[in-house]
C-alpha cells in the first residue's frame, strides 16, 4: 500500500490501465501517443510483476520517459491551439 493514499498496487495498476486506455481513446492518434500508451503498459507490467529492487531504476526511468512524453504531447497540442487563433 502507498503511505500517502493508501492505494494498493493493484488498484493503482488498475488506474494505470484506464490511463493508457483514455490516452489511446481521447489523444490524437501520433507516434507520441503511442510510445506514452507504451511506457504505461510497461509501468504496469512492473507494477505487477512486483519486480524486486533491481527494476527500480528501470521503473524511475519509464515514468521519467512518461512526463516527457506527455510533456511533448502537450507542446505539441498547444502549437496547434496557438496557430489556430
């Protein structure tokens, strides 16, 4: 359980997965799109497998790629909002 939110591993799994989901369904379809769909799935297969201290990194790194994506993906909507006005 997280100490803060007292949210199970599985129940934040289960957020993870309606995550990648509303991404896939609601954000323009893109490469950008996909690799932020993919490090989701990715982060949930390690939150699953309840990998052992070695995957640590390996999970900091994914959730990092996963801010910078979505960092892009908003970039990216922002300058077309922008060239719109």
């Amino acid at each position: 359980m997280d100490a803060v939110t007292k949210i199970t591993l599985g129940e934040r799994n289960r957020e993870l997965i309606k995550l990648a989901h509303k991404i896939d369904l609601l954000m323009p379809v893109g490469q950008t799109h996909k690799d932020l769909c993919d490090c989701i799935v990715v982060l949930s297969t390690h939150l699953k497998s309840g990998a052992a201290d070695p995957m640590v990194a390996e999970r900091l790194k994914n959730i990092s790629n996963m801010v910078i994506l979505a960092r892009r993906i908003i970039s990216e909507e922002l300058k077309k909002i922008e060239s719109s006005l």
